[in-house]
C-alpha cells in the first residue's frame, strides 16, 4: 500500500457507511465481521483525516453515531483513480 492510499479495512467502513447511511461502531464492525476494537484505530484514523464525523447517538448520546464526510464520499474514488495511475510493477 503506498502513502496516502486507503486500507482496506478503511474502504470497508466507508463503504458500509456510504452504502447504509450513517451507523454505530459497533453495527460498522458487524458488517464487517470485525470486533470493533479491531477497528477503533480505523475509525480514529478516518476521523482524522476528515473522512467521517463522529456524533452521540439519537438514542443514547452516550454512543457514537458515524457518518460520512463530503470529503468521505470522495475519498474512495479518488484512491481507485490513484492506484489505477500507478505503473503496473515488473517481476
């Protein structure tokens, strides 16, 4: 993976989040079949570079709702134009 290219668990959640609206961590890491303290520094990560705000919970505002940035929305296609740009490496 090259610097400023998207991991794959990052792709995931912004995909859930972009394709759901927006969710709890802990729905985010069910769909993706992750524990989410598997992915507490995914989501820390993802907040700060902008791509997703962290709220209270409508509910319970002690729990956190994740959602999309603008910015977030754009992330992923920009990351596909990147890694389509890159040389194809020689073996």
């Amino acid at each position: 993976m090259s610097a400023g290219s998207l991991s794959p668990h990052q792709l995931g959640v912004l995909g859930q989040l972009h394709r759901h609206g927006p969710a709890t961590p802990g729905e985010i890491a069910a769909a993706e079949r992750q524990r989410p303290q598997s992915l507490t520094r995914v989501f820390a990560e993802l907040e700060g570079e902008g791509l997703i705000a962290r709220e209270p919970g409508p509910v319970d505002r002690r729990q956190s709702m994740l959602t999309l940035t603008e910015e977030g929305r754009r992330a992923p296609q920009r990351d596909m134009a990147r890694r389509d740009a890159r040389p194809l490496s020689r073996r």
